[in-house]
C-alpha cells in the first residue's frame, strides 16, 4: 500500500532499495533489521537538513509500531545509542563541517521532541540537548549565523519542554544570549535581531505578542 500525502516521511531523498526499507519498518518492523533501520536515518539526518527536520516523526513511528507489534525496543536502543556515539565527536564534527553539526543539533531536538516516555521527554536526551544548544550560544558559534539559525529554530520548537524538565540550564543557556546579545559586537545584525526575539520570546512564556511577531517578522523578510 502506497503511502497518503499524510504519511508522506520526506524520504524520496533514498535509493528506492532504502525506501522499501524504511516503509516496511514503518508498518512491518518485526520483518526488518532495525538496528539497519536506526543507522540509515541516523546517516541521513546528519547530512540533509530537511530530512533531519522530519526524522523524528519517522522515529516514533517505528518506535510506536514495534512496540505494538512485538514489545520490542532494539530500534530504540540502537537510535540513542548512535545519537551517544555521535554526541561524544560533536566538536570534531562541528570542525570539520557545520553543515553536518546543524544537522544534529537539529536531529537529536526532533528526537526529543517526539520521542516520549509516559507522555515525558526522554530524560537520557535532557543533558545533550542542553550541551548542544549551550554549544551554539558560545561567543565564536553566535558569529555563524548557520548555528544562531539553528538554536532559535530549535529554542521555538522545544524551548518550553527544555524549561518544564531543567529550568537552571535553561537560564545558564539565556545568560549567554543575553551576553552575547549585549557584550559581543562582532556579531552579524541578523544575528542580533534573531537573539533579541529569542530573549523576548521566553520573557514572554515561550510566546511573542502579535506586535513583537509582526515586528521580528517584518524585519526578517526585509
């Protein structure tokens, strides 16, 4: 059966051998390999910025799916264990192509914000998610405005659920916004205008008014 438009997992980016794959696993994961599974999306999370967007929907697809079909979790394990493995050469990554750590960041948020445990953020995924963002929140990433890009749109997405579950790393994360929004003149205008709507948009309960939207968003499209 052919996927809906609904279900559609943005994943014509695959050879078709891989695509069969990974729609098998998001119906039939017991007649899959899903360790196989986990290290293909992982693969193409860290070098597709648009995949990386849409990869946690497919995970908890297939974490729902093999849950109901065997009560199983290798999928699972074998997803935070590569997230684990590439958290730990997160700088070495970062050296050697922005691109591909943007694509992280952007993927283990996605994981974080799809993957739960009793409708709970998975608490093994609280400290990197943090450490990632602090990461792009330092005074040399705040000059990329690739990485500033990446911590807004992550800060938008699950900022809120960030706060609810470590409210001191939180505040250890916007000390550094606030610093590098004051302090560091070298940074891009851009760049300032992103930091100053994120400041503002957690001052205001992870929400902006309609003036201050219309005014941050205005200027964006200029």
């Amino acid at each position: 059966m052919e996927m809906s438009a609904k279900e559609d997992y943005k994943i014509q980016s695959f050879d078709p051998e891989t695509q069969n794959l990974l729609k098998t696993a998001l119906k039939e994961p017991s007649s899959v390999d899903l360790e196989k599974v986990a290290d293909v999306i992982v693969e193409q999370s860290l070098k597709d910025q648009v995949f990386s967007k849409e990869a946690g929907r497919i995970c908890y697809t297939i974490v729902q799916a093999e849950a109901k079909q065997s009560n199983g979790s290798v999928f699972r394990r074998r997803l935070l264990t590569r997230l684990q493995q590439e958290f730990k050469v997160r700088e070495e990554t970062r050296a050697h192509s922005l691109q591909e750590w943007v694509c992280y960041v952007t993927f283990i948020c996605n994981i974080f914000d799809y993957l739960k445990v009793n409708n709970m953020p998975m608490v093994a995924l609280v400290h990197p998610v943090y450490d990632c963002l602090l990461r792009l929140a330092q005074p040399d990433a705040l000059l990329n405005e690739e990485e500033v890009d990446c911590l807004v749109l992550q800060l938008h997405r699950i900022g809120d659920q960030l706060e609810q579950v470590n409210g001191p790393r939180m505040d250890e994360l916007f000390f550094l916004l606030r610093d590098g929004f004051l302090l560091q003149e070298s940074i891009g205008s851009m760049a300032r205008l992103l930091l100053l709507e994120m400041l503002e948009f957690r001052a205001g309960g992870w929400k902006l008014s309609s003036t201050a939207n219309k005014y941050y968003y205005s200027e964006l499209s200029d």
